[in-house]
C-alpha cells in the first residue's frame, strides 16, 4: 500500500483490504434485499468529456474498473465485473465512506442521541476540546467546513492525508490525529476537503451513541437495508473505524444506500434514513457550498452533508478515490455503482479531478441513454 498514488496497479489491493488490516465486521442481513433483474441495457458506446468522444470500452479499462453497476427503477439493468472484482468481492470504498457515516449522523439525530447539527461536536466529544474543533458546528463538519487546517494532495508526499495513512499502516490513534490539527479558517465560511472532519463525525456517533460505529451502523444501516454480504471497517490500533475511507463492501450493498437516497430515505419497506435529512443532506445552503469555480471552496463542486452536488441537475454522488463512485440521478430513478482501482489517480491534481469530471459525464451519457 506504500505505492498509493505512485501510478502503480491496485487492483490486486482494493479486494483484499480485510487481509492486510485489522477489520471489525458488518453481518449481512437475515433478510436481504436482492435486486431484481431488469432487461439489460447496453452501455452507451461514446460519451463527451472536455470537447472529446470519449469511447467506453477504453475509458473502463483506462479507469481500471473492476465493478459497474447500474439499477433503473431500483430494478439491475447493468452488472459487470473485471481485473479482481466480483459480485460477492468486497471493494475498499476509499471516500464513499463518507456518505454512510452522513446518514448514521441523521438516524442518530432522529433516535435523539444527538440535539441538532447547530450543536458543537465538543457538546459530545469532550476529548476535542482545547483542539481546532472545539466550538465547531457539527453541521460545518458535516459540510466539510470546520476551518481546519488539512492538506489532501495526494501527489503531496508531505499532505496531511499521509500522516493518517502512516497511522493505518504503523499504528497509532486517529483521534489523537483528529485533534492534533490547527486552525486556518473561521468555521462555516470555506469549503475545504477534509477527511478529519468525518473523522470527527465518526468520533461524535461513538461518543454520543455509547456504540462502536460498527455496532450502530449493523443495528441501524446495514441490516435496514438488506446486506446481502458481510460489509468491513478498517481499525486503527485503537478499534476506532477509519470513518473517512475504510469501509468495505460489494456493489450490490454500496447500491443500496444510493436507492436509499434516491427514494428519500426508504427501502426494503422501512424509512431507515428521515427524508428531511436525505433533503437537507443534498442543499448547498451557504455560498462556499455552491458548484462551480468558487472562491470560497478548494474544489469546483458543490457539498452538503458529505454528499458532493456536481451541478443544478438534482443529481448528487458519493465519491472515493481512486474512482470509486456512487451516482444517484432521481430524475432519472438511476443509480449507478463505479468500483475501480485507476492507477493514474493522484499522480497529480489535475489528473484526479480530471478523472471524477469524466467518470460525471459517463454517468450522465447512461442517463440520458
């Protein structure tokens, strides 16, 4: 794993994470929901990206796709898998994490553990004081707006993200790391990118529930929703889940919350999540959360609650890196599942972003088809 971002092959990687980890378990539910299977659709041959034609036999294989997954109408009308995916393979979601610990912060709110977003996280999580994040809104956490100091470039050895991923590799406490970092903004006034900052999120659902995120998300998520496989979450050393990157499922399960999003809260006959926070998760209510070229955020999409807003179209994403995706279109009623291990991710910046704006636009050509 040293080699992450050097532009070396991961695929051989991102399927065995369980194996190279320590891991706490997700168990599939007794009651799964199994899609059912539509007639299938083919792919869309081209797609436009930056004045090109983009073709998509070759933009899969260049991506270093190992799961596509798309359900229309809730109904699998696209399953494929390549290099070491399967249908039942666990895949490392890398960010897409972010969204399932979102919506365990509204069940949590909803359940009354937790008072409202407008409350500090130091209300709950008392180890934070004295740090960055004391005072701090959880809604500007949740809105990836703490004003903490945090550098994410992955084509930076020196970045930040780096010393988070030494403490999986080496050892040592994410919470310490959580309250290690500095300040650089006033809370709630610039969109800054910050994998701690659901960190945090992770440490406020342990402290204010009393449970583990593992045991809350079995007994609240993962089982609500019909787990067909057994999810994992990477530990640190001190059995504290890697919230902003570590969880590990199949496509068909990551489809899930995305059909979950999609239809306001509900599935499998339950509302698992409250539709006003799948509303309010996806508004980019303040001017640092808008899309497009913005000088009060760091990167040219919109954000709410761990959920990016590419444009004004309805559609919303969770996304991870190394093109891990899930896409959500409800006007469309699509969901689209993009697992992949695209080695040229994080050579640079520009190569990163590049990669999400054109894995958008494949989305939006099997929309629109």
């Amino acid at each position: 794993m040293y080699s992450l971002f050097s532009g070396s092959e991961q695929s051989q990687y991102f399927g065995r994470i369980t194996e190279m980890f320590p891991i706490s378990t997700l168990e599939k539910s007794d009651s799964p929901l199994v899609f059912k299977n539509a007639p299938l659709i083919d792919l869309p041959a081209t797609f436009a990206f930056n004045g090109n034609q983009i073709d998509v036999e070759k933009y899969l294989s260049r991506s270093d796709t190992s799961a596509l997954l798309i359900l229309q109408d809730g109904e699998i009308t696209y399953e494929n898998y390549w290099l070491t995916g399967r249908k039942d393979q666990p895949w490392l979601s890398m960010s897409v994490s972010k969204s399932f610990i979102s919506a365990l912060i509204g069940i949590a709110i909803d359940q009354g553990y937790i008072r409202s977003v407008e409350d500090d996280v130091t209300d709950y999580v008392s180890s934070l004081k004295q740090s960055s994040y004391d005072g701090v809104r959880i809604k500007d956490i949740l809105q990836m707006s703490s004003g903490a100091s945090w550098n994410e470039n992955y084509s930076d050895p020196n970045a930040d993200i780096f010393r988070s991923a030494e403490i999986m590799a080496m050892g040592g406490s994410l919470d310490d790391l959580s309250a290690s970092l500095k300040k650089d903004f006033l809370p709630g006034s610039f969109n800054r990118y910050n994998s701690t900052d659901t960190q945090v999120l992770g440490m406020l659902l342990r402290d204010a529930t009393g449970m583990p995120v593992t045991e809350y998300m079995q007994k609240m998520l993962w089982d609500p929703i019909g787990a067909e496989y057994n999810g994992y979450w990477v530990l640190d050393s001190e059995n504290m889940e890697m919230a902003y990157g570590g969880l590990n499922a199949t496509a068909r399960d990551y489809a899930k919350i995305g059909e979950l999003y999609r239809l306001g809260g509900k599935l499998n006959g339950k509302q698992i999540v409250p539709s006003s926070w799948v509303e309010d998760s996806l508004l980019t209510d303040a001017p640092h959360l808008m899309p497009g070229e913005n000088p009060l955020s760091d990167y040219p999409m919109g954000y709410g609650y761990q959920w990016w807003i590419p444009d004004l179209s309805g559609d919303f994403l969770a996304i991870g890196v190394y093109n891990q995706f899930i896409y959500i279109s409800p006007k469309n009623n699509l969901v689209v599942v993009k697992l992949s291990a695209n080695s040229a991710y994080g050579t640079s910046e520009e190569v990163s972003t590049l990669s999400e704006f054109e894995a958008i636009e494949f989305f939006k050509a099997i929309a629109n088809q």
